[in-house]
C-alpha cells in the first residue's frame, strides 16, 4: 500500500484511492496482447470454457469454432476494416465470432432492436452479411433484404451449441419456443452449420493494423439520443486487464452466471463475458431464461460469481419457490452495476443474503460504455450505504471538473465527474460527438467527460449526483439519488424515481417528478395521500415534487430505468 502523502488538492495528482492497492500491484507491468492469445494461453484444450445449458464446451471446441467462423467470414468476402450486422444474444457463437473478428480485424455491431431501428443501424455500418438467431420472422427478413445492402442473412438456431439437448429444461424451451413465429425461408439465408463449412479450404489474412475498430454498442438513450461507441482490442484489454490483477484461485472451478444481458452492451460484452474467462472462470451462459425464472437459474446452476443489474434482483427478492433455509455459501462474489442503488435496496438485499448464509463481498460500481464499462468498484454494505461509487480502478484516474473546462476541482467540490486512462473508447461514430466529450488537457491527456455530476472525497472515494442535476428556480441544484433516498423512508415503496419536468412558470427552469413503484398488495390512493404528507414534513421546499405518480412497473432500456420514457410519456419535456 503507498503510504500517506500530504495532498495538493488535485485528485488527478494525488491519486489518494492508490492507498488501497498494494505497490507490487501498482508497479506491476501491463501487457496488451488480443484476446485470441490471452484467451487460448489461458486455457488447456481439454478444459472447459463455457457452460451452455449443461452442455459443456472445451476450449478446444470452442477455439476450433472460432476459426471456423473466421475462415466462413473470409470465405464470403469479408476482411479487415469491414463490418458485420448481429443480432445475437449471450449465446456461445456471439464470444467465438466476436474472436473470429478479431483474427480478421473487422467489427462486430451488435444490437437487440426491433426491425426498423435495426434496418437503420445495419445501413449505417454498410454491412453486407447480418448474423441473427433463426426465430426472426419472414417479414422481418424481407425488409432487411429490401431496405438493406445485406447479401445474406446467417441464421443461428438458439440451442446449436447445446449438443446435450435432453438436459434443456421446460422453462428455458418454453421461452424460446415462444420466440418462433413464421420463419424465413429466402434462398439467400445460410443456416449456420452450413456458413461453418464454407471455410473449410479457406485461410485465414492476418489484420495489417492493431488499431481496428473491434466492437461497435449503442447507449442506452436514457438521457439523450443513442450513440454508437467504439472499442478496439486496445481499449478492451486495457479495460480487462484491471479487473484481473487479482487472478482467480480456482481456476476452472469458479463459475460466472450470465443470464439475460445481451451483448449489445459493453458492460456485458468486457465485463460479463471476456473478463471472466480471462480470468479463468467458467462462464456460464444462460440467455433464454425469463427475468422471472432468475431464482430458478440461480438454485439451478448455484454460481460462485453473478455480477447482474438491479432489475435482476427483485424476482429473487420476491421469489416464493427459494426455501428458507436455502443456502447461498456457494457465491464468492455478488455484484451490481448499471445504476446507482438506493440505501432501502442495498440493506434489503443485505439481509436477504445474511437470511440465506451468503458470505461473498457485495460489490458495485460506477461506469460507461464510454469508458470500457466499469470506471469504480465499491466492495461492502458499509462503502455502498455510504453512498459512494467506490474507488477508481487501479489504473483509472477519475477527477471533478467545473462542467465545459478543463478546470480541475479540488475534493468535496461538485463538478462533471472525467476519466482518464485504460479503456475509453476510440470514439463514436460521429467524430464532432467525439470531440464533445474526448479532450486532451493541460496535463497532456486524453480525458473522458462522461456528463454525469459528482465529486471526490479526500479518501479519493468518488460520489456519483447523477446524469445532472435538476435547476430549481431562481438558484437551486438538486439531485435525484438524494430525493429517492430519503423518499424510500416511507414504507409500502419498492422503488422511486425522481425526474426532472419543464418548471412552465420559469423558462429554463426545472421541477422534480416523482414517481413510485409500491410494494405489493398495497393500497395506491392510500399510499399516495400518506407520501405526499410524508414528505412535505422530510423534504426541501425546493425538493418537493411537482407531481407523484403511482406505476405498477417502470420503462427500461439496456436494463437501466427509462427516465426519458417517462418524461415523454408523461408530457414533461
């Protein structure tokens, strides 16, 4: 651990969060390779690599079929700089053709859209081939065919790699037989064990750069329009290669659950998928399940590691079929990301945990897509409760900046919260957007200005406000997380959300809408009088919400809460 130093009031100097890392670990050299070679030195060909629905796939086959993948995609044209179209989910052939791609060097633009949104998305990358699951129906195809560059639809069955299909259970097939409507049967459709024979007499062309765009996501569009980021090798290893410093003890014997996150996301694509088997865990993967059958997956597979997002948990929160003396001593790590946690959910989840002998650290953090996924971890009840977001990745350096400059804030001082370091991206696809928020600063480094509102503490622990503040008129800021914490005080609440709406009486001002999600079997009118009572005694005038409105669920996108949904749907902007 680096000892005590005296501080210049500059987190990007100071660095105080290097306090918790020990000096061989800060000292220690990083290596940027490919995933290619970290992932097959990593791993003996009998291993097993991947758990797909009890069928357990050996790093042998699963290497073999990337290069079969790779040598197909040659066969049909595609090189390096070129880009490819798919719509796939957390399935084995998404991880063995992300790695074909990058044998090659061409892009993987993954999305999970509805057609129209997809068929837009397919032309801005000018792909000639799209790769989706074979229960896309025969409408949707046509239009791609139509409205579309693309030569050829390659369609993956969703149980291919599950060779041990008598060990699919009635939940899983129900779920993605209900996925099938009336298929496509264009003679320009490959189905994917036929595209894996069309490179058999094919060779694989080395990439000349090692710089290509690897990896094309979309932001959620939460806060503002999507935006598609891009990631090479580089920037996803130099994320990766954070998380494994500490390697795993029991390599090929912990397990990492991967349940319904698609790989359209970063998050899930660095974070959930490459970093766990990097690190020499079994992944797990099990995309098919329903977000109601998550207690199921979880009695079923008992993992030792699950990192999962908030909306995740109140199925197993609510479950009725986990006993009570369930034991869940098998986790050595618990995990959230995606959004900040209210303190009411952090301890309710807490005691869930302790009832069931759950002794793994809970973990959260902070990051963005931005950013190569995660920029903080925060380990432990007591870190979180605090509010923090955790301390910044051992290479990571996160600082408050006054919003619009380069001015350096000094600790408690709220500001844009920016990275520097391993893992930003390479840019959006629209280089004026990029310049907006890459800037190289006075320090000579290229930094990150997420949009989002924070400062640091002395103990270089980094609080999150949210995505901005909410403008009270004539000279209020106040921010939502606050709001939402102190409104989950009332009993007969599952979750608050707090948005900002147009304040019609001053231009350019903002008013807080609040909206609740009860608990069950709880009386709506009831709750409402007796919160808003509540309330008027606990918050802020300026705090206090315009508006509260009872909703039985919340709109989501990419597994975040929808805020911009409802300001839409509610008429508040």
């Amino acid at each position: 651990m680096q000892t005590e130093k005296k501080l210049t009031g500059y987190p990007s100097i100071d660095k105080p969060w290097l306090k918790y890392y020990p000096d061989f670990l800060i000292n220690q050299e990083r290596i940027i390779t490919t995933l290619n070679s970290r992932l097959r030195t990593a791993w003996k060909s009998d291993e097993t690599i991947i758990n797909y629905y009890d069928t357990h796939i050996t790093a042998k086959e699963f290497f073999e079929r990337t290069d079969s993948i790779a040598k197909s995609l040659c066969a049909l044209g595609i090189k390096e700089g070129d880009s490819i179209a798919v719509s796939l989910e957390s399935v084995p052939e998404f991880l063995e053709l992300f790695l074909a791609c990058e044998l090659i060097g061409c892009s993987v633009k993954n999305f999970i859209e509805p057609v129209d949104i997809a068929i837009e998305l397919i032309e801005s990358c000018s792909a000639s081939v799209y790769i989706t699951h074979d229960y896309i129906s025969k409408n949707d195809v046509q239009e791609i065919y139509d409205k579309t560059h693309i030569n050829n639809v390659i369609l993956v069955p969703p149980l291919f790699s599950a060779t041990n299909k008598g060990k699919i259970r009635e939940n899983i097939q129900t779920a993605i037989d209900e996925r099938y409507t009336e298929k496509s049967f264009d003679s320009r459709n490959i189905m994917w064990d036929v595209f894996l024979e069309k490179g058999s007499s094919t060779n694989i062309e080395s990439p000349q750069k090692d710089d290509n765009i690897l990896f094309s996501a979309f932001t959620s569009g939460t806060s503002g329009k999507p935006k598609e980021v891009m990631h090479s090798t580089k920037t996803i290893m130099g994320e990766i290669n954070q998380l494994t410093l500490f390697p795993s003890h029991d390599k090929g014997k912990d397990t990492w659950l991967l349940t319904i996150a698609p790989p359209s996301l970063v998050a899930v694509v660095v974070a959930l998928m490459f970093y766990p088997l990097i690190d020499g865990k079994i992944l797990i993967l099990d995309p098919f399940c329903k977000l109601e059958d998550l207690d199921l997956e979880m009695m079923h597979y008992e993992p030792t590691c699950w990192g999962m997002s908030p909306l995740f948990f109140n199925p197993i929160l609510e479950s009725n079929r986990i006993p009570e003396d369930y034991d869940m001593s098998y986790f050595k790590l618990f995990g959230f990301g995606s959004e900040p946690l209210a303190i009411k959910f952090i301890e309710r989840v807490q005691a869930f945990l302790d009832k069931h002998n759950c002794k793994a650290p809970f973990s959260s953090g902070y990051g963005q897509s931005e950013g190569g996924s995660g920029f903080t971890v925060c380990m432990g009840i007591e870190m979180i409760a605090s509010g923090s977001a955790g301390m910044p990745y051992i290479d990571t350096v996160i600082s408050i900046f006054e919003p619009g400059t380069t001015n350096e804030l000094t600790y408690g001082q709220i500001g844009e919260v920016c990275k520097s370091g391993p893992g930003i991206m390479v840019g959006y696809s629209d280089p004026e957007k990029t310049k907006e928020v890459l800037k190289k600063h006075e320090d000579g480094q290229l930094w990150l200005h997420t949009g989002d509102t924070g400062y640091m503490s002395p103990d270089g622990l980094l609080f999150v406000l949210g995505r901005t503040g909410i403008k009270i008129y004539p000279d209020k800021t106040i921010y939502p997380i606050g709001i939402e914490n102190k409104v989950m005080t009332y009993p007969g609440i599952k979750e608050p959300i707090v948005i900002a709406g147009v304040d019609k009486e001053h231009s350019g001002y903002e008013t807080p809408y609040l909206f609740v999600i009860p608990e069950r079997n709880q009386d709506k009118v009831a709750l409402q009088n007796g919160l808003k009572k509540h309330l008027e005694s606990i918050l802020a005038p300026e705090e206090q919400p315009r508006e509260i409105f009872i909703i039985d669920e919340k709109p989501v996108s990419h597994f975040k809460t929808d805020r911009r949904a409802l300001q839409t749907t509610y008429g508040l902007i």
